[in-house]
C-alpha cells in the first residue's frame, strides 16, 4: 500500500529541505524535476516519432511546470504553448521569460482567447497528439471561469492523449461543486485526463468519485528525492490519522498449508435469509467459494413463498449453528423483519458479524454497534453503500446527510464514523471503495464499473465473512475482500455483462 497524501505543501516543505536549505532553490529544484518526470512519459509516448505537443499552462506553479517542461521538449517534440493566464508566481514568471527565446507568437505560442470557434488555438488544439494540463494545481477551489470552460469543450473531445500535472484542473478536494452535474456537463468543467502524473505522491483530490473519470491511470512521478525519502518525510508530517492507497499485493490469500484438517477447521458462516432469498444465496455460495468450512442459510421468514433452489453445497437451517464462526445480517434481510432474536444470538455466541444491506435501516444495528464499543469483544465489518450509510449515520446519531454529501464528504464521514466506533472496519462503497478502521482509511480503486449490478455486494458481503469465519483479522479480511472482489470484475472483458453467479466463479 502506498501513503495518499490530503496536504501535499506540508510535505512539499519538509522535503524542500532536504533539497537545499534555500526554500527557493528547493521549490525550483521540484519544478525542474517534475518537468523531467513528465518530459519522459511523453517521450516514452511519442517514441520515435516528432509528435506535436500542446502545453496549457496556468498563473501559478502547476504553470511553471509546464513552461519548464517546454524547455525540455523543445528539438524533441514539436512544441504548442497556450497561456491561459498570465503567470503570477515568481516560479511562474521566471519559468516563463526562460522560455520566451523559443517561442514565437503565431506559430508556437499562444494567447487564450474568449472565442475559440474559429481561431489557430482549436486547429492547434484538434491536430496536437498530446494535450499537457498545466492549469490549476492542488490549490484550485471552485468552478474554473467561462474562458476555461470553453477551452474545455474543445480539448475534451479532441483525440489527442491528454496528461494531467498533478491533479486534472477543475478537480478540488471533494468536487462538490460539480457533483449534480452528468457526465457531459462536468466536461465543460474538468480536463478529462487518460494519465495524471501526481508529483512526489497520490493526493486524496485524485480518489473522489468525481475525480474518478477525469483521473485516468494515476502515476507517481519524483520530484528530487526517492519515493521512500518522500514517504518517510510524509510520515512525519502525519503520524497519524493516514490514507493510504491499496495495491494488489496487499490481499492477504487463504493458503491451505496443513493436511490433517476438516470442514470445521475454516469456520462455518451463516447468513441470515429474508424476503430476497437470492441475495443470502449469492452471500453463502461466496462464503464458500472463498474457503469458509461451512455455509448456511437461516431463514427468518420460512412463511413467505419462494421459488428459490438452494444449491446443495449450501446448507439450510431453522435457527443459527451452534458452531457459527460468522454471521451475516442484512443481505435479502427485508427492512421489516425480526432482528432483535439475531443480535441476540450474535451476542451470545461472540461470533464475528457482517452487517450489510438493510441491517442499516434498523435502529436496533446502531444500538448493538454502541453496546460493542464498551465490550469490544466482537469482531464486526459493516459493508454499506452511500444510501445505506445515510441511513447508519442517522442512527448513529452522527448527522443526517444525503447520499451526495457523503458522496462529496467521504474521507471526513468516514472518520468521523470510524472516530466513534473504534472496534468495528467500516466498508464504504462507491466507485472507490473506502475501508475506515480506527484512525486510518484504506482506498481500493481496483474495481471495474461492471460490478453496477444488483447481487454484487451480496458477493462482497460473502466475500468478507468467508475470510472472518476462516478467523482472519477485521482489517485484513476487509482489505483481503474487497480487493478479491475488485480482481473478480477486472476478469471481464466486457463492462456490462456481468452477472453475480459469473462474478463468484472468478473469485
């Protein structure tokens, strides 16, 4: 897992002085450096080929950025520069009268216009292979101005291979002012990148769900030091309430090493069964795919009519197994059902439990939340999506917030639930999943749009109890889960046609 930065300048400064002890020697050695980073992903792009390169750089030092990048690729590339406004920083300025001997008005540099319809700058901008956002850096907040928005229109639909220096310009800490917004509209707003180059680290702007399409593949680039020097530095600065970005490695696999075992040894999870039978059948059938001993089906509602086959491998129960390891609540649950006689046994037996689905809309789950804090004896992963954790929210008495804020608050809800419910893993997801335990936030952006199906959280919530059963830690099979699941969805080639039976089979 990698450190995901919140405030980058914090950072930025402790590692200026291991560049130099002057702070303005330090800022422009990370200037140089950070156009040397990009200067080799566009070469590397370009290959052997002379291809046109357009530069749009901004007033500050995301813009001083890209004027030193036009120093290196000048002889290299054929080089287009679009000064959308004029430089204000000292970076900024002195970046650009560096550049001002290979520029020539006219022909490869250029003044950002209010009409774009007709002019050099939308030719420029249609025959470029490669657009370089060198706008707005970290420091943007808001809505970017008219003049943007129509440059916007343009380069995003432009075939050119767009690369974001930083962050993509429109992009701020949550976006919220661009969240009501359809896709369509927030291209008018937001550079829409295919790469974003994050210099030194990942910042925690690039993991909002706003952030999601306009990001593209995030990169890391150096700006003077190693990446471990960086991360050390990054450490100091936040002991302690950190995000970190979650990798493939990090899944933590069942591996069978003893021979002398049976069914028992993996633990047995049961899955309490509702009006939606179909649900709990997806959760029990990934329980057991992912290696629990035994799954089974407890039906609380056996009047209800149900055409449902349970598949023999699933086994089906009156009340909760004497010997349950986990337990799993809310998926195909109902909104009104019996669940005190549940929490009960949950309690009593000390098993680990998944609350999922609609487990959240119950009073009752709020209380037996806070009634754990003060025992903490029991291990409990909670896997709600945005509606769902407006609702436990509510509950919990932490505020009543809609699905947007939470969508445009997520790391500050997350903590803020996590702050109060210290003995439980909170799974938030949405199309960056968000794993909160104690005062850390995990982030997994490894899942395919694919999973925007009905089913697949049910899968997700089966996921994660099968490893509890099998006696993993809260963390680890929360981690361990969601990123299995994630690997699952990135196996089908198509993005539509996923269904949860196939998504089980590549688990």
């Amino acid at each position: 897992m990698e450190l995901i930065l919140e405030n980058s300048k914090k950072v930025e400064h402790e590692i200026s002085s291991l560049l130099s002890c002057d702070e303005n020697i330090a800022e422009q050695i990370m200037i140089e450096n950070a156009a040397i980073s990009l200067e080799k992903i566009i070469l590397k792009m370009a290959g052997k080929k002379r291809k046109s390169v357009l530069i749009m750089c901004g007033s500050g030092n995301n813009g001083a950025d890209g004027y030193t990048l036009c120093r290196h690729l000048a002889g290299q590339c054929k080089v287009f520069v679009l000064k959308c406004f004029e430089p204000k920083s000292f970076f900024c300025k002195a970046a650009f009268e560096n550049i001002k001997p290979l520029l020539k008005e006219n022909e490869n540099f250029f003044e950002l216009d209010e009409n774009l319809e007709n002019t050099k700058i939308k030719k420029i901008i249609n025959k470029s292979d490669i657009i370089i956002d060198c706008i707005f850096g970290t420091g943007f907040h808001g809505l970017v101005c008219n003049q943007i928005q129509n440059l916007f229109k343009i380069v995003n639909c432009s075939k050119a291979v767009k690369i974001a220096c930083d962050i993509p310009s429109g992009i701020d800490l949550t976006s919220e002012n661009i969240s009501a917004f359809s896709i369509q509209k927030k291209r008018e707003y937001v550079f829409f990148a295919d790469k974003t180059v994050s210099m030194g680290a990942h910042k925690i702007s690039l993991f909002s769900d706003n952030a999601k399409d306009a990001a593209g593949k995030i990169v890391c680039a150096s700006i003077g030091v190693s990446k471990k020097v960086f991360l050390e530095a990054a450490s100091k600065v936040f002991s302690s309430n950190r995000i970190f970005l979650l990798k493939k490695s990090d899944a933590r696999l069942p591996f069978r090493s003893e021979c002398n075992t049976h069914k028992g040894t993996f633990g047995h999870t049961c899955i309490i069964s509702g009006e939606k039978k179909g649900a709990a059948i997806l959760c029990a059938l990934s329980a057991l795919r992912v290696g629990s001993g035994l799954s089974s089906i407890v039906d609380s509602m056996p009047e209800s009519k149900s055409d449902f086959l349970i598949p023999p491998c699933i086994m089906q129960l009156s009340s909760v197994a004497e010997n349950v390891s986990c337990l799993v609540i809310g998926s195909g649950f109902g909104r009104d059902n019996k669940i005190d006689d549940f929490l009960s046994v949950a309690k009593e037996k000390n098993a680990a439990v998944l609350f999922d689905a609609d487990s959240f809309y119950y009073k009752q789950t709020a209380d037996f939340l806070l009634n754990n804090e003060s025992r903490n004896t029991q291990k409990i992963v909670l896997t709600p999506h945005p509606k769902e954790f407006s609702s436990l929210l509510k509950l919990t008495g932490l505020g009543d917030f809609s699905v947007q804020q939470i969508t445009d608050k997520r790391v500050e809800l997350v903590r803020s639930f996590c702050s109060k419910f210290k003995n439980c893993v909170l799974v938030l997801k949405g199309a960056n999943t968000f794993i909160g335990y104690k005062d850390s936030i995990y982030i997994s952006t490894r899942a395919k749009p694919c999973l925007s199906k009905g089913g697949s959280g049910d899968v997700l919530a089966g996921v994660i109890a099968g490893l509890l059963a099998q006696n993993y830690d809260v963390l680890d099979a929360a981690v361990t889960g969601v990123l299995m699941h994630a690997a699952a969805s990135r196996k089908f080639k198509k993005s539509y046609n996923l269904i949860p039976e196939d998504l089980i089979l590549k688990l």
